[in-house]
C-alpha cells in the first residue's frame, strides 16, 4: 500500500502553520489577481512586496527570503523583468516559485518559461493542462484554465512520466501540476494530493494563491517538496472547510470564506487530520 502523504511529509505538516515567522516574498504577477496574493500572503502571516523593475533588484534582493514569478500577464517589461529576476535569484540563491498561468495558450509564454527553467527555479507550477504543454505533451487547455481532458488517469500517469524525465535534468526543481488531483514530481519522489473541491476552479486567482503560498513556505527554509505539498494541502483545506459552511453555495460567499480560513484554518490543531494525498 503507498505511504500516506502525512507520513511522508510530518515534521512539515506539524510545525509549518500557523507561521513563527513572515517571510518577505516578492511576487511578479498579473495584475488581475495580485490584490488576492498580496492579501493571502498576510493571511498566512507572510509579507507580500510586490517590486518588478530591476533596477530595484540588487536592493530588494538582499531582504527578500523568496520570490515568485507568475507568467499571467505578459507585457514587454514583464517580460524582462521576470527573466531578470529569474536570473537573479539564481545568483542570488534566493529560492524561486515560477506559475506556468497560461503557458499552454501562447508560443511566448512557453518561450518564457522555458528561459525561466535554465535557471533551475526550486519549483514550477502550473494547472494540469499548463504543466503538459511545459513537459511537450498535448494539452487541451483553455485560456488560464486547465481541462478535465488532460486530468484522466492515462493523462495524469503520461505527465508524471514526462515530468520524472525532466526531473533528471533538473534534479533540483519540483514539479507541481494542479487540479482535481494534484501531481508531485521531483527527483525524490512522486505523490498525488486529493483535497480541494470543485467550486475552486470557479473563482480566479487559486492556483496564483498556491504559487504564492509554496514561495512564502521556502521562505521559511521548507525543502521543495515539503513547500508544495504543505501549501496545496492547507489551501485546498482551507476550501472545503468553506464549502461546508456556505450552504447557498453561492461562489462570491465561498472564496471569501476560503481566503478567510488561510488566517484561522491553522489554529484548529486537526487540520492535518483533513489532509489527503499519497505517495505513487
Ligand atoms: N476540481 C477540483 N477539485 C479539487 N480541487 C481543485 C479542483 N480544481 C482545482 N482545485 C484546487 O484549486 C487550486 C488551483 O488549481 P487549478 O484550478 O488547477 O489552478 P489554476 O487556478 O492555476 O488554473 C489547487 O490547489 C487545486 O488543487
Ligand atoms: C492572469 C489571468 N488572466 C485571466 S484570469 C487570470 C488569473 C489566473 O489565475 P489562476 O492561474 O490562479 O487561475
Ligand atoms: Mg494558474
């Protein structure tokens, strides 16, 4: 039988949330739903700064404990920006979060994340239909959205495939593929995540959220692996606890009670109980 994903990752799932300390996070993002992350990092008690021009990079970088780059709106001056910022945290050995949001709609977008992982980031993310156009597989995604095409279980085990053999080259970065289930693939190991409901492919800005949180937990020193798992399964916590108290079902209701529970979830001491997810 595989392992249960809290026993895998314990000491991680025990001491994370609530946080001890704030990490600084500067995020490159979009501008739709960079008032959603900024907020969601103080939420979890992490600092948000949100600083994109390089010539503000050789300060900033000094305080800064991560950074994320979020591809979901691409301008010329993002453009350079987070290829700068890429490169700099590279130099820098700050760790480094980069979301895929829209990588399987565009040629560019796919160019920019290809330039972003020869700086070997500590994690790439992405929906699941993203993560298959990244790994060269076929992708039905549409827009910043994944498909349910690409979440069967014959598209799930093709993408672990594609992405163990990215991981040989780039041993050091985690993969991360979100959906209904959540794939995990790096040179340690592979596992599946199964919280999280439906509702939250209905408001925007989730899996920027997520890519926001895993940056906030390598902040604080988590390896790879334990920041993608930890993050994904305590906001995917956070949902269903919201689901279950918003009986109209209304979605507006639902993501304020999600992004609520980012600042309450932790105190309850059972929310580990909830997690669900194994190694494969
Ligand atoms: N159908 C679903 N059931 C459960 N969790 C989901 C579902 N769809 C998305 N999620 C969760 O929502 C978050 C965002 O995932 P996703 O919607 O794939 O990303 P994006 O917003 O980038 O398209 C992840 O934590 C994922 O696990
Ligand atoms: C950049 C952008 N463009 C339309 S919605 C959106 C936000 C996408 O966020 P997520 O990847 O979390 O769904
Ligand atoms: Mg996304």
């Amino acid at each position: 039988m595989s392992q249960k994903i809290t026993e895998v990752f314990a000491q991680a799932f025990k001491t994370t949330f609530p946080l001890k300390s704030s990490p600084l996070v500067d995020c490159i993002t979009n501008a739709v739903t960079i008032e959603s992350m900024a907020n969601a990092l103080l939420y979890i008690n992490a600092k948000p700064i949100m600083a994109d021009v390089p010539e503000e990079f050789p300060e900033l970088f000094t305080q800064i404990d991560a950074l994320l780059l979020n591809l979901g709106h691409i301008s010329a001056e993002r453009k350079d920006s987070l290829l700068a910022a890429g490169s700099y945290a590279a130099e820098t050995h700050k760790p480094s979060v980069v979301d895929l949001v829209g990588v399987s709609a565009t040629q560019l977008r796919y160019d920019i994340s290809q330039q972003l992982l020869q700086n070997h980031p500590n994690v790439i993310k992405g929906n699941i239909s993203e993560v298959r156009r990244f790994a060269g597989l076929k992708s039905t995604g549409r827009g910043v959205d994944g498909s349910q095409l690409d979440q069967s279980a014959d598209a799930l085990s093709e993408l672990t495939a594609a992405l163990q053999s990215l991981t040989q080259q780039y041993p050091n970065t985690t993969f991360l593929a979100t959906g209904e289930t959540d794939l995990v693939v790096s040179a340690k190991g592979q596992w599946q995540l199964k919280n999280g409901v439906p509702q939250l492919d209905r408001f925007t800005g989730t899996g920027d959220i997520v890519g926001a949180l895993i940056a906030a937990l390598l902040g604080l020193g988590l390896t790879n692996d334990e920041a993608v798992v930890v993050a994904v399964s305590y906001f995917n916590c956070c949902a269903e606890v919201a689901a279950a108290q918003n009986p109209e079902g209304g979605i507006a209701s639902f993501r304020t009670k999600t992004l609520n529970q980012l600042s309450l979830l932790a105190d309850k001491t059972d929310w580990v109980e909830m997690v669900k997810g194994e190694a494969v």
